[in-house]
C-alpha cells in the first residue's frame, strides 16, 4: 500500500467544483472560468536543481501565467535532501505543496496527487523544465475552454524545436512509431513530459490505468484515445538534460511490456469502454474482409489476361488493378475515410506495397520458368502469384495502418458506421 505524506502551508484552495465521473466517459464541452491548475512535478532526489527550477517555474507563472495555481512537487521516495528542500519551498513560496510517498514510480507519484485533486486542470511537468515554459498556457487553454480533454506537449509536431542527443532522438521515434503501428495511436509524442487534462476526465482514466511508472501517461492517452477523447498536440522548444536520471534500457524494457499488455486488453475488448470498440481488432478484421476480395478479383483477372500475355506481364497489371481498388477499398471501409481529398497522395503511397508484391511474385515466377520450363502450369503460376503476394499482406496492413492513413498525418474525417 501506498502511503503520501503531506506538507503545506495554510491557504485557501479555490473550489474547483469537480466530481468524479462514473459510467461512460462524456466529452466536456463547457468552459471553466477563473479555473485552478494544479501542477505536479514528480522528483526523485533532485536536490541539486530542485530549489532553483520551482522558483523558476514559480516566478514565471506569478509574472506571465494568467490563471490560478498549485505547484505539488510530489517525491517518489528520494533518499537525499529532495523532501527536506520541498518542505522549505512550501514555507517561502505561498503556491507550493509538496508530497512524499515512500514508494517511487512517476506514474504513483501522477495517480495520487491527480486522484485528490480539487483544481479545474491538472498538469504535470518534469523538474528539470526541459520544455519551454512558454508553450504551458497554450497547453491548458484548449482545457479550459473546453475544446479538449487532455493536452500534450509534442516534440515531433511540425513547429518544435529539439535539442537533444541522436540516441534519443531516435528511440523516441521509434518508440512512438510502435505506438502508431501496434496501437494506432493519433497523438505524436507520447513521452514529453509535458501533459495537462481536465481532472475529471483524469480522474474517470486513472481506475483503467494500470502502470505505475514511465508508461503510465502513454496508457492514459491510450485510454482516453479508446474511449473517443479529445487530445491537443502543442509543438514545445525542448532542451535535452544531459543529467537525466531516467534508466534508458529500463524504460524500454517496461515501455514495451506494457505496450503488450495494452495491445492484449485492445484485441480482447477489454480496454476499450462500449463507445470505442478496439480499433486494431476491427481493423485486422475489415483488412481481412478486403484482402479476400482482392486476391479472388486478381486470381479471376490474371486467368482472363495470360490468355492474351505473358505471364509476368498478366501478374503486373492484374497486381497493379487490384492494388488500386483495395487501397480505395481499405481506404474507406477499414480506417474510415470520407472524401477525395489525399486520394492521389494516398494511392501513390499505397504504391509502395505494389512494388514489393510485383518484386516477390515477378521473382517467383522467374524462378518457377527457370525451374519448371516454359510449359509450367497455370495452376502452379497462379499458386505462385497468390502465394508470393500473400508474404506482403502484413507489409500492406502495417504500411497502411502507421503511414498512409495514419490519422495524425491525414486528419481522416471518419465515415458514419451507419452510412458504411
């Protein structure tokens, strides 16, 4: 069992008015004015930088930030002086509290102060204040007005600006790529942290949240994604610290683990609410429909073709006609999309899995006349075409899935399910 324990100095909380969302999540539309966010900044011993960057972050919020605010610096359990310089901010600065837990983890630290939070907005940011602080109220604003329901800091949005090592550039790319391609996440940039949401929102997340460390928020998003949530990206300026205490390979293990367990809860419909049935399994499903379809339709055109060309030429353009059609067929009828807009864009990326099939299966063929003979069979050519073509069925999916219709390039507008 968790235990936190609290310091703060006498003040007056404003009321934020919040109650704890049961039964199906709701989208929130109405404005909070004059609202209170409460900020926590997980620590674990940070005495170094501690003192100086919640004065900082203290002092640019008191001269420029135009809303009520609480600064939790939230101690998952440090073994130097971490508690001990909170205690003495929470004394000097009237809008600091501080919580230690004696257990460490970040996604702990988030659950137990957002779980009892009273203000309208809850954030969270890391201590080292690596994301300009600039981009904070352009953060929370689309919360309070009731635009959205949760906002992220994203340093891969057109629009940011990134210092940082080409080791970590690169595995957080390639961990948000896994994340679009496993997961079908919409959001960009899962791992900034720089996260805000309206808390009852929060709150009505947290009970299906089961990770308690670097993957929590990323399950959050998840989450809130699952059940039709709203999310704004803010493109930040963001600044490596070469001091990090963050166990790279740890996090990679963890992350990873639970992206597995997440994407098991999703094929099982367990952890998507009765709003948003899993989106990968209704996919895998839609694809499978689709596929069908279009090795009958180009099984039937190479048989009608071979009797007037050869057959790598029959394999070509039967290939590239059912290409075309099962691009336009997925298109709408497997990621939802209305429209002709980006169709051109769109089938020319979807090119991308014509070339390799027409690849494997030309080869094939070339290998099945340089074995058989000229006189090699229709049977066997056909076994050869369907065959070679069916290697790159996971390549489509994939490629489809996390880049052509990838809904945070395309913005895809979706299509009602009952005009589908």
């Amino acid at each position: 069992m968790d235990v936190m324990h609290e310091a703060t100095a006498p003040r007056d909380w404003p009321a934020g008015g919040n109650q704890h969302v049961r039964g199906p999540l709701r989208l929130v539309s109405a404005p909070v004015l004059n609202g209170l966010i409460e900020i926590v900044i997980p620590v674990y011993n940070e005495e170094r930088i501690l003192a100086s960057n919640i004065r900082r972050l203290h002092r640019y919020l008191k001269e420029s930030f135009p809303f009520s605010f609480m600064i939790t610096i939230a101690d998952n359990a440090s073994t130097d002086e971490t508690f001990a310089i909170a205690q003495r901010l929470v004394a000097e600065l009237p809008e600091v509290r501080a919580v230690h837990l004696d257990l460490k983890g970040r996604g702990r630290a988030l659950r137990q102060v957002w779980a009892q939070s009273s203000a309208d907005v809850v954030a969270y940011m890391d201590v080292d204040l690596s994301t300009s602080l600039d981009a904070f109220l352009p953060l929370v604003a689309p919360l309070l007005s009731g635009h959205s329901d949760l906002a992220i800091g994203s340093r891969l949005s057109r629009g940011s600006a990134v210092v940082r090592a080409p080791k970590r550039e690169l595995i957080s790319r390639g961990y948000n790529l896994l994340l679009h391609t496993i997961m079908a996440a919409r959001f960009s940039d899962a791992q900034c942290g720089f996260k805000a949401g309206r808390t009852e929102i929060v709150q009505a997340l947290l009970p299906g949240v089961e990770d308690e460390a670097w993957f929590f928020d990323t399950e959050l998003l998840l989450l809130a994604e699952n059940n039709g949530l709203r999310i704004h990206e803010v493109p930040v300026d963001w600044v490596d610290d070469p001091d990090s205490r963050v166990d790279i390979n740890q996090t990679i293990r963890d992350d990873l683990r639970g992206m597995l367990r997440v994407a098991r809860k999703s094929l099982s419909g367990s952890f998507s609410s009765a709003q948003a049935p899993s989106d990968l399994s209704r996919q895998l499903r839609r694809f499978a429909v689709v596929g069908v379809a279009s090795t009958l339709a180009q099984v039937a055109l190479y048989i009608l073709l071979r009797y007037s060309m050869p057959a790598l030429a029959a394999n070509a353009v039967s290939l590239l006609v059912t290409c075309v059609l099962n691009t336009a067929a997925n298109r709408r009828f497997t990621f939802g999309a209305a429209g002709t807009g980006r169709v051109l864009r769109q089938q020319l990326e979807a090119g991308v899995a014509f070339v390799i099939g027409l690849a494997l299966s030309s080869a094939g063929l070339l290998m099945l006349e340089l074995l058989a003979g000229p006189h090699a069979g229709r049977g066997a050519e056909l076994i050869t075409v369907v065959g070679c073509n069916a290697l790159t069925t996971a390549i489509r999916f994939l490629l489809l899935r996390a880049w052509v219709f990838s809904p945070s390039r395309n913005a895809l507008v979706p299509v009602p399910e009952q005009s589908r």
